[in-house]
C-alpha cells in the first residue's frame, strides 16, 4: 500500500511537467487582440463568443507523446496564456518583472515582449478590466483600493475574470454540444421578440451557438491532428493510442459520451474552455466522483475498459490539471502563491436523500492522487457521519505519505450553511468546494474569493483613531483617542466601527467590479454549460444563475483575538501596562520595549489553547466581521458570504499592518486562516480545534481554513494514521468545518529552501490549495516553516 | 501541609498523545521519581517539589531575574545569564518576573477537579478514538494518595484510564493506588541487576517483584526503553523476554527506542547528562530486537 507501483506513463509524463520551466504563451492575446479589432461594432457578448471561437480555431495544438487526454490552453506544456482584456494594466507595467519577481516567476522571451508592447497592449490602454474599475470607482473607495497599505485588496477580480464556479457537467457529458445547441434552438425558437429583454437573450443565445460550433471543431483539430500523428508514428502502441484518441475526438464533446474514455476526454474538453474564455482561478470540478460514476459502471459492466485502464486514465487527468497556468500581476501573486489554480475536485458526500454515495471511483481517485505528485487539483473529501471507514481511512493514508492532500470537509456545516441562505435540502447536500473551503450548491456562480481584507489592520486604525501607523494618514473614522477607552467593551466597539467603514468601501468596489464584468466581460461559454442561464436567458455575470454569491475573507484573525485578549487583561484587567505606555511602544515598533512585547506575547492567553478566556473574544471577532458582511446583497441578485481565511494573503496583507497589541512587530506576517499565532499554540492539534469549534462555522458561509502541520515521522504507522483520523472526526463532531494537514519536516522545507533544484517535486498546502514548494518566495516559505509543527508525541 | 497532600504535583499535560495507551490521549505527568535513569527525557520530573527552568534562547538579557533573586544565585557574566544552582532556593520569583518565560516555574500543585477540568477538555477526541487519560511522570505513585483520588474520578466520565509506572515502589501502597485504572504500562529498564543499578540508581528486584504480582490483577502493557550498547545484548534481552513471557504469556509488549530529545533539558535544568554520546537505534536495530520477544509469543509493538 505504502509504495505502489506507479505506473510508467504516470512517471513519465509527470517528469515531463516538472521539467517545464513556466513561460508566457502571446498566442491568445495575439487571436483575442485580432478578433476584438474584426469585430468592433459587435454587441459585447456576441464578440467574446467570436473571439473565443478564433482562440479554438486558431491557436496551435499539440498532442503530448504518451498522454491520453488532448487538450491544453496554450501552445505549449505548462505555459501560461495571456487575457489582455482583463489584464493589460499589469501586463505593461510589470512585462520586466516577471522573470525577476520572486514568486511565480515566468519567462518572458525577447519577441514576445516586443510584440506585446508594440502591437497588442496599445489596443486595450485603458480598456481592462483595471482601468475600467478605477474609472468608475468614487473617489474615497478608490484612494482605498489604491492605497499602498492596503486594508482590503480587490486585486483577484479587478485584474481577472470571476473563477470559482462549478459547472454542470453531468449535462454536458449527457448531451454533448450538439444536445445543448437543440436547447438552445428551442429557445431561440420560442423567443419572443416583441419583448423588451428580448435581444439580449437573443445575443446570449446566438453566442452559445457559436461557441458550441468552436469547441466541436476545436475537438475535431485533435482528431485531424492525432491521425496526421498516427500515420508517422513508428511505435505501435503509441500509434494505436493516438487512433483511439481520434476516434474519442469524433464523438465528443459534440455527442453524448458513451463510455469511460469518451466521458473523461469530454469532461476534459468542457472544463478547460472555461480556462480559455477567462481568467478567473479555481474553476473547480466538483464531485467527479458523482458525475463519472454512470459511465465507470457502464464501461466496466460492458467490459471495455478495466479498472488498471481507468487508474491510467485518471492519473493523465491528474496530470492535465496541473498544466492550467496564469500570469498572474505581482501581487495576486503574493495572495495566491504557486501558480495557484485551485482546481478543487470533490469525493464521498451523501446524495440527495442523505444517503453515503462513495464509489469505487472515490478509492480509485485517492490512488491517483498517491500516484502523482502534482499541485492540482486541489482534492477535498466530504465527511459525514456514515462515510465508509475503509474510504476515510484511504484518504487519511493519502495525506500521512506525505502528499499534503486532500482536506476535508464536514457535511452538516456545509448543508447548513447553503440551507439558511434559502438552498433547498436536496441540492445543499449536492454541495462541491469551491476553490479552497468554499461550499456551493449546484448552479451557482460563486465569486467565493472575491476580496481579502485585513480585519488586523481595523483593530490598528481602531487603537490610532483612524490613522494609519504606517504612513501617518486618516485611513478610517475617527474612534476616538484610545487613552479614553475606559475597557475591552470601548476597544471592541472601536473596532467594529472600522469593520463596518472598509467593508462598505469593500462591497462599493466589488458591486462596481460586477457590473464593469457584467458590460465588459461577459461569460457566453461559462453561462452556457452553468444551469438556468440558457432557461432565463441571462449571462452568468448578470445573475443568470439559480445562486449568486460573493465571498470576501477576513485576514489576521488569530493577530486581533490576540491583541484584543492581552488589551482586556494586561490593561483594563491587571493594569500591569497603561494604554500610553502600548501605544508609544507600538509607534516605535517596540524598539526599546521589548519586556513590554514579552509581557504581550506571554502574560496573556493566547487563540489555539483552548482558552475560554481569548476564544469568547475570538468568537466576538468571528461574529463582528460576519454580521458585517452578510448583511449585503450583491449585483447578480445573490448574498455576501463572509469567510475567514488567508490563502497565502497573511504574508502581504501582515506587511501593510504596523504594530499591534499581540506583539507583532510592524509589517510582519499575520496568522494565517483561523489557525494560531505561530509558535503560541502550546498544546498540540486537539487544542487547535477545540478553540476552532468554538467558532460559530455556520455563520462563517464562506468557510474557514484551519491548517496543520505534521512530521511524516508521527504518521508513519498506524496508530499515527488513526489519530488523525479521529483528529479530524472530532474536529467534525464539535463543529468545525475544514482541516488540512501538510506532513512534512521544517528540515526538508529549510533543505528545499537552500536546493530548490533537488527538492522541484516537492508540495507544500499553502493554505486551501496545494503549490511547489520552490515556486514560493522566501516569506511565504519562512512562513509555512514556523506554523507550528506537531511532532512530540 | 494538609491542603497540599490533597492536591498532586503536576509539571505538564500533554493532549493528542496517542502512542502511550489506546486512542487519542491527555498525558498528565506527575513530578517525582525515585529512579534517577541517566537516559531519562523528562529531567524536570526527578524532583518532587517546585523548581526553576532557565532556557537561554529565550532570554532577552534584561537582567529583571537578577534583581529578583533573593540570594544572589543569579548573575550577568558577559552579557549571558549565569545560575548557581547550588545556591537556588527555589522560591521561583524570578520565573514570576520573567517577561519571556526563559525561566519558567516547572510543577504546580492541582486538585483532582483542576485536572478534571483539564482533560475533560478532549472528551470528544477520547470518544472518537476510544481513548483518555494516561498518567506518567517521573513515578505517579509517588504521590499515591492524588492518584488513588484521582483514578476513579477521571473513570466517571467514561475516561479510559492508563498509569505509566516504573514499579518501583512499595507492594500494598502501589497496588491501593493503582487497582482502579484499566491499564498499567510498566516499564523494565533492565533484566540485569548491575546494570538496572548503575544506571537508573536503584536494583530492580522491587520492580521485577511488584511486576509478576500486578499482571495477575490488572491489564498490563510491558514498556521497555531501549538504549544501544547498555540494555540491548541479546543475553540481557532473551532474558528479559523469558522473564516477561513466563510471568504474562503472549502480552503485549512495547518497545521504545532512546532518543535523545531530553538532553537539552538537562543543560536548563542545571544537571548534567552524563550518558555517553549515543546514536538513536535504526529501524532495522528495533526490529532485530524485537525477534526476541516475538520469538516467545509476545506481542511487540515499536513505538
């Protein structure tokens, strides 16, 4: 069990990613620039569906030796493509940068750079998606968004399309392409024009068709190609192989996949388009599992295909996700480290009548998982009180060989969530994952990361009456002079009233951001293979989904529970520090005070110990920060979701924050999700998650992250295995919504750090999402080193 | 004194310890052990009273422990901090005027409700995992009326209950003290009295005595710490194994490998470890050691 035979073509082709030293791809921005320019005059989503449909027509295609699934975004391997009309802010400004930035960096070759300045980015000057925003932003809410020391960052949305959806491919794999155009026909067909939304929906429609026609015959390049392949091909197995690829090629994605192989490569085809008419991350799979299972049982009933072909079948998908790459702008960089696309693919869960729904697929995902050694896709397990041991136990398995995947989930939390937001019982216990820890029903547009926001730098302009420690300026309300605060009760309320100021500032920005994607940026293909846009008629980005909703998170919360926790009893309680005395410290970045930063640091109790005392506060924090946001409605008729977590954004959001009361030094990390302060946990993981179900999860709809790191010595048997199974159980049984594990020794991530060359494979869970390790920068990777390490017992 | 002997004298909790009895445990060490083993990780338990910790990488060098020691034991030489050990008092005030816990107070006296309150907190881990509570030290019948009180109390919740012991102790005062817990996990340094003597400072007859008596009333797990080169030649370890299979055929036995995660303590504690350097035994040496006691029938299992 422990080392599996991998698989030949497994080692082969996933070396062959490894060996890809990441590069920027100009074709799509060359084919997008042309199309925009062919088709000026165009209502904007009949011109995105053409502009597509020249991409799919146009670009280079490839078929990489030994791979059984066809398909990729670019011209080549693991390169990454670019999206001028969302991006070309960045692009021109940072063309130098990417090969220099210290994370994720991405070779840029002279004539691409040259091309790029004199023919593509002058078109879109002041047209993406950036320059559009800041256009429309009013002033006060755009001196915020542009704020060298940010409060919140809209980056993710502002620079890129929207991402985080789940699509419905049960359909599309059913129907194929062609089925979708009878639809679509139907509708078309039945439209009445006379109506006044009418030719909005006849726009939409006609770009479906459009878009359907481009990815068949996009499909069909691959078969033409294969056999043009196959006739020079010396090798006969290879050259069978790219015959049956042909074949498969014929029939989908525009007919009804008929067995195992076709539904794979269908799948595959539907999915990656999404990747090719946006930008937006973690377009995630959802329960693959679920979807497969009918053409699995079919195949293998039928006897044509074997469960040794569907292993090998599965591991080529495992590999193809991995090669879905971005340019990201420096700073969404920084907040998603490692290339990150956070494909999340679900597994187990119950169906709609509450029922265990685990499959041999299930099993035989975790195998694959085991058997690549890759980022993506970001793999989550649901939990549930009748999940199968064996399955659970696999999966645990999985995690203690050192692979960092996958994370789990608990299923009450999720289908709580969804049903108080009105999401009927049978479709909230249909739920996937969204990216990192989002949960969302089927037919929904997520937008579950829609902003992250530094709730550590509130409570800072809350203990300096609105002003930045920083830099000196009026970022917030004034609060009032903190030597007037009399206890925690006046701090708390200070803080709120600074929660509540940017998260207006927050929400005005992401409503205009929707709208500026809504007219600019309309989706056609997403809103195509999403439920209920083709019934009503309406683009994703205008609301055309059955949910909607928008997601910003919550950063530092372990910093503010801290802080609040060492104010209410080192000054208001024991009054061994005057309020004077902190704030001068804190001005001067504890220079000079470091007793008093000790005192901080160790005389008061601290988030992760299972500590009444600062856990009531952090649960106040928790209800603050959701209460604020929640009461929100965003552009696409759907909610604001509050979440709390950090992605790898604790390392630049903790530069734009000055000292605080918790003893963190001026721009240092913050904690990340809702995990410890590093190194103030001081009793092991049980501890962790006892404070973390002290949190109300279900208020917390957009989902909380709670990381934690093992040696791989601890679990190499079973009793190590066992314990955090039952780790997890618990956590689950106390309320707790999500739990990640990285299983590695802070000895190889520091050998990592100095060799990257030898340590190129290795993954590391940033957070929601799993990276290369030696694509991080050095914060990033210090960061992840100090999360405390269980090991000692 | 009376209101003392009530409570117990505790120097850590150690929650998700799940390699010293079933499941997901709380590990509550009790200070004090009348075995002094030179390969012992937890120096802090050797003495039975309250004492002081002094970590230098934690020390910020603000000289607050120096004034506030009351016999000079604490002094500034060179910028370093420098404790003479022989002249500590512990009266612990420097630990309490420590900013950063570079020297921090080891031991604290709870009573049986404080530690119920404490490992009633993984009550949900310990149902999970058909788990609890194990007691370990230095030796918990050294305080053998706290353990008697405490055993049957933790056991009202559900709790298993696992007492970690040397055996080195009086027959009727041991077995009183323990007989309600579920589980023994005894420890057997050494089959060998010289060596048993030279290294953990007392003979094992005691211990050999009190361990054929026990396993005829309770469930016992026989925990055996392997040092390389002192306790491990296979004349000793066959002997061991005969004595351990004649007294509790096919039981259950574990072996510990020696690590030398104690050492540092020692340095923080003013003693000195005087075990020669010793390298931690390799995967292959545990296993070879383990054929011994496999070869009568126990069940081994390496930890």
């Amino acid at each position: 069990m422990n080392n599996p035979v991998r698989h030949w073509r497994t080692i082969k082709l996933n070396d062959e990613l490894l060996d890809v030293k990441p590069e920027i791809c100009i074709e799509r921005a060359r084919l997008v620039t042309k199309a925009y320019q062919e088709n000026e005059g165009d209502p904007m989503v009949l011109k995105r569906a053409k502009t597509i449909s020249k991409v799919l027509n146009e670009m280079t295609i490839f078929i990489q030796k030994d791979q059984l699934i066809v398909g990729a975004q670019a011209s080549s391997l693991r390169v990454a493509p670019l999206f001028p009309e969302t991006e070309s802010t960045y692009l021109e400004e940072e063309i130098d940068l990417f090969e220099k930035r210290e994370q994720d960096r991405l070779i840029v070759k002279d004539n691409i750079k040259k091309e790029l300045l004199e023919d593509i980015l002058p078109y879109w000057k002041n047209k993406d998606t950036k320059s559009l925003v800041l256009k429309a932003l009013p002033e006060e809410t755009k001196r915020l968004v542009t704020l060298q020391d940010q409060i919140f960052s809209v980056d993710i949305h502002m620079t890129g399309s929207i991402g985080h959806v789940i699509v419905n491919y049960e359909k599309v794999l059913g129907k194929g392409f062609a089925g979708l155009k009878e639809d679509i026909n139907v509708k078309l067909s039945n439209l009445d024009m006379t109506q006044p939304d009418s030719s909005e929906k006849y726009e939409l429609y006609c770009s479906m068709l459009i878009i359907s026609d481009a990815i068949i015959s996009f499909a069909h390049r691959y078969a033409a190609k294969a056999r043009e392949l196959a006739r020079i091909e010396e090798d006969e197995r290879w050259k069978k192989e790219l015959l049956s690829i042909a074949e498969i090629c014929d029939n989908v994605p525009e007919k009804p996949a008929e067995n195992f192989r076709e539904a794979v490569q269908s799948f595959w085809f539907s999915h990656l388009l999404l990747y090719i008419e946006q930008n937006g991350l973690a377009v995630s799979v959802g329960r693959f599992d679920q979807f497969m299972y009918p053409y699995y049982k079919k195949s293998i009933e039928e006897g044509s295909i074997v469960d040794g072909e569907v292993q090998e079948l599965l591991e080529c998908l495992w590999i193809k996700f991995t090669e879905i790459m971005r340019a990201y702008s420096y700073e969404s960089a920084k907040y998603y480290a490692g290339f990150s696309i956070s494909e999340n693919l679900v597994l187990g869960g119950i169906d709609a009548t509450g029922e265990d729904v685990t499959n041999e697929l299930s099993l035989m995902c975790l195998e694959a998982e085991r058997n690549t050694l890759l980022p993506q896709p970001n793999l989550a397990v649901r939990v549930h009180t009748k999940s199968p041991k064996h399955f659970l136990k696999k999966a645990v398995d999985v995690v203690s060989s050192g692979r960092s995947k996958p994370e789990f989930f608990n299923d009450d939390v999720g289908i709580s969530v969804l049903m108080s937001s009105g999401v009927p019982l049978e479709e909230a216990r249909d739920y996937s994952i969204s990216g990192c820890v989002e949960a969302v029903p089927p037919h929904c547009n997520g937008m579950t990361n829609a902003a992250m926001s530094n709730i550590a730098k509130a409570l800072e302009l809350a203990l300096n009456d609105g002003v930045c420690q920083l830099k000196e300026i009026q970022i917030g309300p004034n609060t009032g002079d903190p030597n007037n605060f009399n206890n925690i009760e006046d701090v708390i309320k200070a803080f709120k009233i600074q929660v509540e100021a940017y998260v207006k500032h927050m929400v005005i920005a992401l409503q205009i951001i929707e709208k500026i994607h809504a007219k600019h940026f309309p989706l056609p293909y997403f809103s195509l293979v999403l439920d209920d846009c083709i019934e009503v008629g309406l683009d994703v980005t205008s609301g055309g989904a059955r949910y909607n909703y928008t997601g910003p998170q919550a950063v530092g919360f372990a910093d503010v529970a801290n802080s609040l926790a060492a104010l209410k009893k080192l000054i208001f309680e024991e009054k061994s520090i005057t309020m004077h005395e902190l704030l001068d410290a804190m001005r001067n970045d504890f220079n000079g005070k470091e007793i008093l930063r000790q005192q901080l640091i160790n005389k008061a109790p601290k988030w992760g110990n299972d500590e009444d005392y600062v856990d009531e506060i952090a649960a106040e924090v928790a209800q603050i920060y959701c209460d604020t946001v929640s009461k929100y409605k965003n552009t696409r008729g759907g909610i604001y979701r509050p979440g709390i977590y950090s992605v790898s954004g604790n390392v630049p959001l903790g530069q734009h924050v000055g000292a605080l009361p918790n003893g963190k030094l001026k721009r240092g990390a913050l904690a990340d999700g809702i995990g410890p302060e590093h190194g103030t946990d001081k009793f092991g993981p049980t501890a962790i998650a006892s404070s973390a179900s002290k949190l109300n999860h279900k208020i917390i709809t957009n989902g909380t992250i709670l990381n934690q790191k093992f040696t791989p010595t601890l679990l190499k048997d079973e009793r190590g295995k066992e314990g955090l199974l039952d780790l997890i159980l618990g956590y689950f049984d106390m309320g707790g919504w999500h739990i990640q594990f990285n299983v590695v020794s802070s000895e190889t991530l520091r050998a990592a750090q100095e060799n990257p060359q030898e340590h190129k494979g290795l993954i590391i869970r940033v957070a929601g999402y799993s990276a290369f390790f030696t694509e991080l920068d050095r914060g990033v990777q210090d960061d992840i080193i100090l999360r405390t390490e269980q090991s000692t017992f | 004194m009376s209101n003392i002997e009530k409570k117990g004298l505790i120097f850590n909790f150690q929650r998700f310890s799940i390699h010293d009895g079933p499941g997901i445990r709380t590990v509550v060490f009790l200070k004090g052990c009348p075995l002094n083993c030179k390969w012992c990780s937890n120096p802090e338990a050797f003495l039975n009273n309250t004492q002081i910790n002094y970590s230098s990488a934690k020390c910020i060098n603000c000289n607050t422990c120096v004034g506030a020691c009351r016999v000079d034991a604490i002094k500034n030489v060179n910028n370093m901090i420098e404790i003479d050990w022989d002249m500590c008092v512990n009266c612990l005030e420097c630990s309490e005027t420590c900013s950063t816990q570079a020297i921090s107070k080891i031991g604290q006296f709870y009573t049986v409700e404080e530690v119920i309150e404490k490992v009633k907190r993984d009550a949900h881990f310990y149902k999970k995992s058909h788990g609890g509570v194990t007691i370990s030290g230095g030796e918990p019948v050294m305080q053998p009326e706290f353990l008697r009180n405490l055993i049957p109390e933790i056991r009202k919740y559900g709790f298993n209950v696992a007492i970690e012991t040397t055996g080195y102790v009086n027959w009727n005062i041991f077995y009183d003290a323990v007989k309600e817990a579920d589980l023994l996990l005894f420890d057997l340094k050494s089959i060998d009295n010289d060596t048993h003597l030279k290294y953990t400072g007392v003979e094992n007859r005691t211990i050999l005595d009190n361990y054929k008596k026990i396993i005829k009333l309770k469930d016992v797990v026989t925990r055996l710490p392997l040092i390389p080169g002192i306790n491990t030649n296979e004349k000793d370890l066959n002997n061991l194994a005969n004595f351990i299979s004649e007294n509790n055929p096919n039981g259950v036995v574990h072996l510990l490998g020696y690590h030398s995660l104690g050492k540092a303590k020692y340095n923080q504690l003013g003693l000195i470890y005087d075990l020669a350097e010793i390298k931690s035994p390799s995967e292959y040496d545990m296993k070879n050691w383990a054929e011994a006691f496999k070869n009568k029938g126990l069940i081994v299992e390496l930890l």
